[in-house]
C-alpha cells in the first residue's frame, strides 16, 4: 500500500474529455510504474448537443460534460476540476510553415528554451479572419544550414530553423468548447486534436516511423492523420461518420433511427458480397403494424455505398498529402465506426494499403480497481480518442515538470473571477498570446 501512496505523489492524474457527436466521455488516469496508463475512471454521457463534431447546443453539451465527469469522479475518488478536451470538426486546418531564429548567446548549447522560442513565434502568425491556431507542431529542424535534425537540443550553433506543422480552427468553435467546459465547473488545461490523441493511443513508433494514416471514424466526423519518419505530415477532418450510415439505413430501409443503428451494429457490413442472399432480418413494425423483413444483403449495400465515399474521402486526403507512396504501414483504422464488419477489407480495396483496427489496449495498464466489464470495454477503438486525449495530457505534464501535490486528488479548486474561465477562456477573452512566464500550470493545480 505504501509504494502506491508514494508513486500516486510521483504521478500526475490528469483528465481526458472527448466531447464527441455520439458520447461524451471522460476518462481519469497517470502514468503506472511501467509507464503504461492506468485507468482510474470512466464516465460516459450521451451528446445530445453536438453535430459533426461541432457543438450546436451549449445547455445539452453541458448537461453531458457534468454527468461523464461525475460519474467518472465518482468511480475514481478524484475531485475533477482541470480537463483535457478534444476538438475536431470540419473547420479543422492544417498548413506547413518555416520559421527560424537566430540566437545571441553563441557559447551556450541549444536549449528546449529556444525551441519554445521557435514555437511562441509561430503562435503569432496572421491567420484568415475568425480563425486562430489550435496547435504549432515542429518537424525537421536546420541548425546553421545543417537540415533534417529530429532534436537539435544540446548542438551548438547560431542559426535556428524549423518546418511546422500548423493546425488552426473556428475561433467561434473554439469559445464554445471553452464555454461548455466552464459552465460544466471546469477548466481546459489544453484544446487537442482528435486524431493527434487517437494517434497516441493505438499506433506504435515503429507504424509513425515506416509512415502510417491514421483513421478514427466517430460519429459525425472522420478523423485523418498522416505520420512519416516520425512526424505528423497532414491531418484532416472529413465531415462524415458512423451517424451518416444510420440516416442512409433509416432512408434506405425506411425504419426508425434506433432501429436503423441497431441493424448497424448488429447485422451491419461494409462489403455487401460477403453476405447471403437469403439472410433476413424481421424488424417489429409500428403500432400494430406488420413486422418489416430487411435483407442483410440490401442492408449492407447501403453502409458501403456510404463507407465507400467516406473511404474515398480519405484516400484523396492520402493523395493529396504526397506520402501515398511511403506509407509502408499502411493504414490503421479506430473510432466507433471501426468495429464496423469487413471494412479493413474495403479499404484495402479502394486504397491498395494495409489496412488493421487499431485498439487503445497496448498502451493500458491492468487495473484491479475497475471493474472487469469496464476494463474490457476501455479496450475497444471507441475510447481511442478518450484514451489518447489521457496520453498527452499526462505528457504535457511531464514535458512542464509540474509538481504534483495531494490536492489534486481530495481539495476542490478555489474559484475566483479572474479564474472561472480557464486559462484557454482567459486566452480567447483577452485574445493575448498566452507566454509561459505568465501562467504557470502549478496555478491549476491550486
């Protein structure tokens, strides 16, 4: 008991928040001594407020945010105050961008403070209006006109430079995510992309080294990232996802919405030649209406009609980018959508690559305290987003060395005006660039 009591001081617990279009899931956990995540609770809520990744109702979202984070307290024994929250959507952009400083102090060796430096600058680029940057991402770096440098920290040299990867969004996106979090009683620690935290959670570096896309289908949106030598290369948002098949059966089999989702996951599959012809499914009809016989066939040739252009989607994203030719991994499907019958086959149909579902279980720790049936659950791809927003949050706070103090576990934060909003709030009120010296995140944890 002992060991545990000193290495949950060791360890920060932090909060992922997947504000999703089918759930909302919050998910407790640190980092075990084996440096696996370790679970410490889960809570799930239905998103009523949400479309396409997009948040179209504040109070319902709210509603949502409260009852996952509750439970997911409960389960935990941890009173949540600071959260890690997903953002995806279609106003999702990515673009490259070079930068470059030239440092002063020639005698000493290059430091993570120059790189912040080199980070910071990008932060003030000038975006399109109603837009602002969500994520500055460094890829090679040029040290004195010596390019393709992974990590330059430690070299000598005068001359900074670096390619970044830069992800921007509807500012107005943006505010209501912030809002809803905070009128839920909490802050956002920090905004991440989506398929930069699934990618956390179900690809290995061997997959981001030999170049890899990953795919995470939700519910109202499909989710693109593309890693190559280690480095994310592109990222998109595609605006379609598993609730875009369950119109298409309601439309195409002319039955009720949740019946229609339950013909999906039950009988659904995304390769309509993999099925027999006589196979028949009886669906209760209305009021004392006769019952309604749906093929399993027919039905899977309307998910694949539609997965087939989700697909497509993709693969013009994959062509685009310029790495079709250097995806040795090929591609790793996950998400809700995922779990879907045959469509690790489909996409290797129409995209010629590799295709496997990825799950968030290689990165779990085994976790006596949860329940057997939730542990399970964790491990299916739907709560790979959750899961990943759980990684980077824990490695934000190891990359800022916070201190971890009890109190994140037992004391309530102390409300005050200046800092109901959160520091991402505080960012959008004031619309200042937030600078490190400023806000320390030892302050969340007060």
């Amino acid at each position: 008991m002992d060991k545990t009591s000193t290495h949950e001081k060791s360890s920060p617990i932090v909060v992922g928040l997947d504000i999703g279009t089918t759930k909302i899931c919050a998910i407790v956990g640190r980092r075990s001594k084996n440096g696996k995540i370790e679970v410490l609770g889960i809570g799930k809520a239905e998103s009523a407020g949400v479309t396409r990744g997009i948040i179209s109702n504040i109070d319902k979202t709210v509603q949502g945010i409260t009852l996952s984070v509750d439970i997911a307290g409960t389960q935990s024994n941890v009173e949540i105050r600071v959260v890690n929250v997903g953002i995806a959507g279609q106003h999702i952009k990515s673009l490259q961008h070079r930068g470059l400083i030239t440092r002063r102090d020639l005698n000493n060796e290059i430091s993570r403070k120059d790189i912040d430096k080199l980070v910071e600058d990008m932060y003030n680029l000038v975006m399109p209006p109603g837009e602002e940057i969500i994520h500055v991402l460094p890829q090679e770096f040029t040290v004195d006109n010596e390019p393709g440098i992974k990590d330059p920290i430690g070299m000598a040299g005068v001359r900074l430079e670096a390619n970044f990867h830069i992800i921007s969004g509807q500012v107005t996106a943006i505010k209501n995510i912030v809002k809803c979090v905070n009128k839920a009683g909490l802050e956002s620690q920090e905004l991440i992309l989506e398929p930069l935290a699934s990618s956390e959670s179900v690809l290995s570096d061997e997959e981001k080294e030999a170049g890899v896309v990953l795919v995470d289908i939700g519910g109202g949106t499909t989710d693109v990232a593309i890693f190559h030598e280690g480095i994310i290369r592109h990222t998109a948002v595609i605006p379609f996802g598993g609730n875009s098949v369950t119109e298409d059966i309601r439309e195409g089999c002319s039955v009720m919405r949740n019946i229609a989702e339950q013909l999906k996951v039950r009988f659904g599959s995304a390769l309509a030649e993999e099925n027999k012809e006589n196979e028949i499914v009886c669906v209760p009809g209305l009021r004392g209406r006769e019952p309604k016989e749906i093929s399993v066939k027919n039905l899977a040739y309307v998910i694949q009609a539609r997965m087939e252009e989700i697909v497509e989607h993709v693969y013009y994203e994959i062509k685009s980018s310029g790495y079709e030719k250097k995806l040795i991994a090929g591609i790793v499907i996950t998400g809700g959508g995922a779990q879907l019958k045959h469509l690790p086959q489909l996409v290797e149909y129409v995209t010629g690559l590799d295709c496997r579902v990825g799950y968030p279980n290689e990165h779990l720790a085994k976790n006596e305290v949860l329940p057997k049936n939730t542990y399970e659950e964790l491990q299916s791809p739907t709560f790979a987003t959750g899961i990943g927003l759980l990684i980077k949050g824990i490695q934000k706070m190891e990359y800022n060395e916070v201190p971890v103090t009890a109190e994140v576990k037992t004391e309530k934060a102390k409300y005050t005006d200046d800092r109901k909003f959160g520091l991402l709030g505080k960012l959008l009120e004031t619309g200042k660039k937030f600078i490190k010296d400023d806000i320390k995140d030892e302050d969340f944890l007060k």
